[in-house]
C-alpha cells in the first residue's frame, strides 16, 4: 500500500463514525460505496466491513450488495479466498430471499474467482446455475459476463473454437448494454480466443478497439488487462516494437493499479514472458522477483512454472548454479503438492477416526458390553492408523533406498559419462522439464514449446555425435582429430604429426576422448577462447599435447579431484602413459606421452 493511500485511508477511517450513518441515510450509498472498488478497493471494503457490522438494520437486499461489492473489492486486491467467501454468503442470502438477479450477479462473480483460483469444475457449475436462473429474463449484461467467463473457461482448458462460439455470444450480448466494463471484458476476451483459434487478422482488430474503448473509460485496471492480451499477441507474431510499446505503456500505469490484483499480476506475467523471448533476461527476473516480494500477492501463473520461467532467465544470463536452483525450487513445490495431497488423506481418514471414536464413547456410556465394544473399536482403530502410518513410513523408506541405489549406480558408471550426463541435466533435461511443467499448469503456449522442443532436439544431436564412438574404417585418429577440429567453429587448431600414426584401435580411441574430454572441461570451465592439439610419433613414442589460453589450471586446487580430470586419468592409464599439466606464460599446457 503507497503512502498516499494508507494517509487516506487514515482520514477516512477518523471521519467514518461521523459520516457513515449519513451516508446510510442517503439514497444511493451503496452505488457510492461500489464506485470504490475499482479506484481504492480498501476504502471498499472498510465502508462495507462498517456496514455489515455496524448497528444499523439493514435489507436482505442491501446485505447481498454489500457482500458482493466487498467480494469485487477483495478480488481486485488479489485477495480470492475472502472474495469467494464473501460471493458465496451473497448467494446464500439471495437464495433465502428469491432475489434471483442477485444471486446470478453472485454466482457469476463466485465463477470467476473459482477460475482464477484454479478451480475450474466449480466455475462450470455456478456458470452453468446461473445461465438456468437467467432463462426467459432480459438481463443481457449479466448474461454476456457469464458467457465471457465460460469462454474464458474453454480457452483455458485448449478448446478454442467453443471459446471463440461463447465469446462471440457474450460480445454480442454486452453491445446490447451500456456497461463499458462489461464490453471491454467481453471484447478483450473475444480477441484472446480468435487468436487462439489461429484468427489473428481479426483478433488483433478486436483488440485494438477494445484497447480503445478502455482508453477512453480511464480505468487503469482495464486498460492493463487489454495490454496484456494485446502484448501476448504481438509477441506471438515476432512483432518486437509493437511489444515494447505496450509494455512501456503499461508500465505508466502499474503504480495507479492495487500491485496484487489479476490485472496488475496478470500484466507483470505477460511481460516478463515477452522479455524472456526477446532475451531481455535481466528485466524480465526483476519482474518475476517483484511477484515474490509480494507479500500479499497470489500469483496466477502456478509456483513451479514461476520458478520454471526464472530458470529459462538464469539459463539466458549463463548462471547454471541459479538455474539449477530456480529448477529445484520448481520441482521441490511440484513435489509439495503431492505431499500435501497425501497429508489430505491422511487427515481426513483421521477426522473420521476421531468422529467415530467419539461416536463409539457416547455408546459405552449404555452399557459395560458396549464399551467393550468401544474400546476393541479404538485399539482397530488405532491398529489401522498406525499401520497406515508404518506402510506409509515404510514405503517412504523403501522409495529413499531406491533412489540411494540409483545413485549408486550412476556414481559406478564410467565417468565419461559424467560430463554427459551434465550436458544433459543443464540443456535438454531441464528444457523438457520446462514444457512438462507448461503442460501441467493447462496454459500452454505452443509457439514457446515448440521452440524449447527444437532446442533439446538440438542439444540431442550434438550430445548424440559425442556418444557415437570414433569410426575408424578408412579413417586414421589423424583424420577424425582434424575432423573434429573442423566442427570447433575455430575454437580449435590441429597440428598432424609429420610421421604416420602406427596405433591399435583401443589407442586411438583412448586418444580421442582424451582430447574430447580436456577441450570440453576448459572450453566450458576454463574460460578458454582458442586450444591447440598437437600429435606426434617418433618412432615406439607417441605423444600428445594440448595448449589453451583460458584460466591458469592447477590440478592441485580440483576439491575431490574433478570427474573430468579423473576420467582422463584413466584413459592414460589403459595406455600405460604419463600425464603433465602445466601453465607457461598464461598458456595451459596438457601431455599425455606413451609408448607403443
């Protein structure tokens, strides 16, 4: 909350005893007290707080508004779980009055905050309740906001044409209106669905007359809601300028806007999204980081594709280490939520223990044979949590062993493979558990998905032609060495050895993942820009030098002695050779001498 509005909500709350009652009196004050909630939401909900809570007699009528206005005001703050409470008490006082246009206001805004609360089989039903109550009456602003919902419904759930058909109903039915908001929400999400449905043309002239219209209302929430689409849509289409735009343009307006409302976090995820694309990594984590300062805010896009999306960052700025801890953090919160799905079992089949051993000592106050009868109760009782409890202990222990042979095993396997297997984890695992996440959150982005496919595809490739073992069939190492070269994009330079090489197969490819291995670990470790392989026999002794210009390397100062260091180590010890690591003149210089 800004220090202009925490003062006004200072005056405001020392003039309340006074002027309340007054404006109780007057006739219109609860159109007053809704005008609140989308310029100061907080002023909203203290006038309805002393409302519903002061000493004043008020109407069945009077208390759903006031339940329904605090609930918008509550939703606008990005506070969903106190809007659907208070959604919810609406409904079940116009339900008890048969005020039957209440409760379809009710219900509709109960849909949306169960939709933006990710609780889509509740949004259908009380969407689906209140088109019923509508049947036969002319309430077209109501019936074009819960057509709109339910579109939006559809476009989240990938069912895009049913979207398109309930968009076009709902926008239809707001121009029959003279509610601004309720057209610019309806036209806002018409544009989204036909881009969806792949009608971009008409998508983005919808949108910018809904851009437009919002404009001109000056409601700075709305406006922000209509740059976010508009901003998805450009970006789609690679139109840069038109992103940078908008965005700019939005920014002017995120200070005027309650930081932890749908449209203000909605804008924020939009940009962030965009920036990543547009590889402005920085901007786009200072944004993402603002999300979490929030105290008070509920993101909308889930945590663990949050934390995915500031990984992609932090693999774009070159920070493995935060990357890896940003994917972490994203599976360890995937990882919760199932937790948290079994301690939910667990405790409901506690409750219910707990309710029948209540139950069971209500009984025993009958007679001695029914406390018999109790307490056997109990002790079964007891019996079959425990050895719920000790399976699932058991299996938990069970799971830890598995996993501590796997990783048995993984540490045994050949220490190539280590470096592989890094390659792997920090490109194209952690690509694939990007698009896993994005499908499990239910809003996929195609066009991202597939590019981040293509990418792991890429990486695939590349670590595939690695894993392949050096074919030598009319190849000398001599050969397969420049070849390799030739593929460094210049980062190497191969010096052949005048003589020919006289080697066995197991020491030509010993040789080469030698040379694959060290070039590998300074180009990615090392700094290096340039490395230089030298290949020599005289006569039984062959010898191989490599020279870099990156980092001083000392051997010495490797904690644990790296696995790359020790996989080559192995390598010269199966040729039954000497390894020497020196630094001369900032050059690194590694030689691996052997006899044949």
């Amino acid at each position: 909350m800004n220090t202009h509005r925490f003062s006004s909500l200072i005056v405001l709350l020392g003039l309340l005893p006074a002027v309340f009652p007054l404006c109780c009196m007057a006739e219109g004050w609860i159109d007053r007290i809704d005008k609140y909630v989308n310029s100061d939401p907080d002023s909203a909900i203290i006038l309805c707080d002393e409302a519903l809570d002061g000493n004043r007699r008020l109407g069945d009528d009077e208390r759903i508004s006031l339940l329904t206005i605090r609930g918008n005001a509550r939703f606008v703050l990005g506070d969903y779980p106190l809007a659907i409470s208070d959604f919810k008490s609406a409904v079940k006082f116009a339900e008890s009055t048969a005020d039957t246009m209440a409760c379809v206001n009710a219900l509709s805004d109960l849909g949306v905050a169960y939709r933006v609360s990710q609780y889509p089989d509740s949004a259908i039903k009380c969407y689906n309740r209140a088109l019923e109550m509508l049947n036969g009456k002319n309430a077209p602003d109501m019936e074009a906001s819960i057509l709109t919902s339910i579109a939006v419904l559809f476009a989240n759930q990938g069912r895009y044409d049913e979207a398109v058909t309930y968009a076009e109903k709902g926008f239809d039915k707001s121009l029959l209106t003279d509610d601004i908001e309720t057209q610019i929400y309806a036209g806002s999400s018409l544009g989204s669905a036909l881009f969806l449905a792949g009608d971009h043309s008409r998508s983005l002239k919808t949108q910018r007359s809904v851009v437009g219209l919002a404009e001109r209302k000056g409601v700075p929430r709305y406006i922000l809601k209509t740059y976010a689409s508009i901003i998805a849509m450009h970006n789609r289409l690679g139109n840069a300028d038109s992103v940078s735009h908008y965005i700019d343009r939005g920014r002017a307006l995120v200070d005027r806007v309650p930081e932890a409302s749908i449209e203000s976090i909605g804008f924020m995820e939009q940009s962030f999204v965009v920036l990543t694309d547009m590889g402005r990594y920085r901007e786009s984590l200072d944004i993402q980081k603002k999300i979490l300062g929030m105290q008070d805010s509920r993101p909308f896009m889930p945590l663990p594709r949050l934390y995915q999306r500031i990984a992609l960052n932090y693999k774009g700025l070159g920070d493995i280490e935060r990357m890896d801890e940003a994917y972490r953090k994203a599976i360890s919160l995937a990882d919760s939520i199932h937790e948290s799905d079994i301690n939910e079992q667990i405790s409901d089949f506690d409750v219910r223990y707990r309710t029948a051993e209540r139950e069971l000592a209500i009984a025993s106050l009958q007679s001695e044979k029914s406390r018999r009868g109790m307490i056997i109760a109990i002790m079964v009782g007891v019996i079959a949590i425990a050895s719920l409890l000790l399976w699932i202990y058991l299996r938990s222990r069970h799971r830890k062993a598995e996993l501590a042979n796997i990783r048995a095993r993984i540490d045994g396997i050949e220490q190539e493979r280590a470096r592989l297997s890094h390659e792997l984890h920090d490109g194209v695992c952690n690509d694939l558990l990007g698009v896993e996440l994005m499908l499990a959150s239910g809003r996929c982005d195609t066009k991202e998905i597939a590019q981040m496919i293509s990418a792991a595809r890429n990486e695939v490739r590349t670590i595939s032609h690695e894993l392949l073992p050096p074919r030598f069939n009319g190849l000398s190492l001599s050969q397969l060495v420049s070849a390799y070269a030739r593929k460094s994009d210049g980062f190497v330079s191969y010096i052949p050895s005048e003589d020919q090489l006289r080697l066995s197969t197991e020491q030509s490819v010993n040789l080469y993942r030698i040379i694959q291995e060290w070039i590998a670990n300074m180009r990615r470790h090392g700094s290096a820009t340039s490395a230089s392989i030298s290949l020599e026999q005289k006569n039984n002794a062959v010898e191989l030098v490599i020279t870099d210009n990156g980092e001083p390397f000392d051997p010495s100062q490797v904690v644990g002695k790296g696995l790359g260091l020790e996989n080559i180590s192995r390598r010269v010890e199966a040729l039954r050779g000497e390894m020497k690591i020196d630094c001369k003149n900032g050059i690194n210089e590694m030689s691996v001498k052997f006899f044949v």
